[in-house]
C-alpha cells in the first residue's frame, strides 16, 4: 500500500512539472511573440524617421545646390561689373584725352574773342543802351520795345502790352551812371554769342512794387545779339547777372 502511495506521488508530482513546463512555454512563446511585434514596430518607427530625415537631407541638398547656383550667377554678374567699370575707365580716359585739345582750343578762342572785344568799337552799341533810356524816360515805350529782340510766347509775357505795363506810370526817371564791356564769360547758357554790357541806371520810381528796377542804383547787364540779315544789335535780354 505504501508503494501505490509513492507511485501516485511520484506521479503527481511529474503532472505538476509537466505543466509547469508548459506554462513556462507558454509564457515564453507569448513573450517571444510580442518582443518580434514590438520589434517590428521599433523597426518599422525607425524607418519612418529614416525616410523622413532622408527627405530633409535631400531637401537641403536641393537648397544647397540652388544657392550655390545663385552664388555662381551673382560672381558672373559681379565679374561683369568689374570688366564694365575697367572698360567705362578706359574708355573714359580716352574721351578725356580726345576733349583735353578741344577744350584747350575753346580756351584760346574764348582769349581771341575778349581780344577782339577790346578791340571793336562798342560805341554803336552803348548808343543803343542811350537810347533804350532815353526812350524809356520820355515813355516811348513802343520805341524802347522795339529796340529787343522778343519772340513770341504763347503766354504773352513778351508781349508790347506786358513790356509797357512795367514802365508806364512806374518810372519817373531814368538815368545811366556807367557803360562797361563785359569780358567774362557768361554763366548763362543761350549768351554765347552774345555781347554784354554792364550798366549803372539811377533809377526814380513812383510804384516800388512794380517793374523790375527799384528805386536808387541798379545794375543790369544788357546783352546783344547780331542780326546779320539786318545788319543791326538788338538788346536780347536786360538781366541781373552774366
């Protein structure tokens, strides 16, 4: 009897490992098979940041090589700038080089004239000036209009009507204190070739605010211009300056 009970626990005791040993597998297999599920997720995760920073890589390369295209094209522009500027130098000292005898002839024909200027005989034209006052004092406007050289504007403002408006009434009198020949050369831009005289007027007015003269000394420069058809000066501006 005692045998049987021995063989029964022996038997017993051979179940209970038996199914210990396949709980042990089991549990194994289960954890063997999500350790492979999760590995794949890892795997399939790391892919995923894998083709993601590859697309960054491959975008910034994308970049990098249309920056460096822009640098390219920007040296080019700037090698061309360069090659400009020595070209525009060059050329420009050539220009300087072909202008330096011209200007140097302008320069002693510019001398010849004040020369020949010194030279003529200005009375004629002093004779005009006289004139032009005389008539202005004695209100010969139309006169002393005619004595100029007006084109035409569309404005009127060279007009008889717009002349005698700055002298009728306005002028008192007139006097000339001193005649002189001017020999610089004018700063003005439609004079050259012109002749100037520099003239002192005293002048008496009975409207301060109008015409072009105030009272008490003034100076203006009457410049002439030549009609050759004519054969005759004609006072082509009254100015403050030359």
């Amino acid at each position: 009897m005692k045998s049987d009970l021995g063989g029964e626990s022996l038997k017993n005791l051979v179940l209970v490992m038996v199914f210990v040993l396949i709980i042990m597998v089991f549990i194994a297999f289960n954890y063997l098979l999500w350790d492979r599920e999760n590995f794949q997720e890892i795997n399939l995760s790391k892919t995923a940041a894998i083709d993601a920073f590859s697309k960054q890589l491959k975008n910034l390369e994308e970049r990098n090589k249309l920056l460096e295209s822009d640098i390219s094209s920007l040296n080019d522009e700037i090698e061309d700038l360069v090659n400009n500027k020595e070209y525009l130098s060059k050329q420009l000292e050539l220009k300087d080089k072909e202008i330096e005898p011209i200007l140097l002839e302008i320069d002693e024909k510019e001398q010849f004239i004040n020369i020949l200027k010194q030279q003529i005989d200005i009375s004629p034209i002093k004779d005009i000036v006289k004139d032009w006052v005389n008539k202005i004092s004695t209100g010969d406007l139309e006169g002393a209009y005619n004595l100029h050289l007006f084109q035409d504007t569309e404005d009127g403002s060279k007009s008889i009507e717009k002349f005698a408006a700055d002298y009728k009434d306005v002028i008192k009198s007139i006097e000339i204190k001193s005649i002189d020949l001017v020999l610089e050369k004018s700063t003005m831009n439609d004079v050259e070739n012109c002749i100037a005289l520099k003239v002192v007027l005293n002048v008496n007015k009975s409207d301060e605010f109008k015409g072009q003269f105030y009272n008490g000394i003034n100076t203006r420069y009457f410049i002439f211009d030549y009609d050759i058809e004519n054969g005759i000066w004609h006072i082509k501006d009254i100015s403050y300056y030359y």
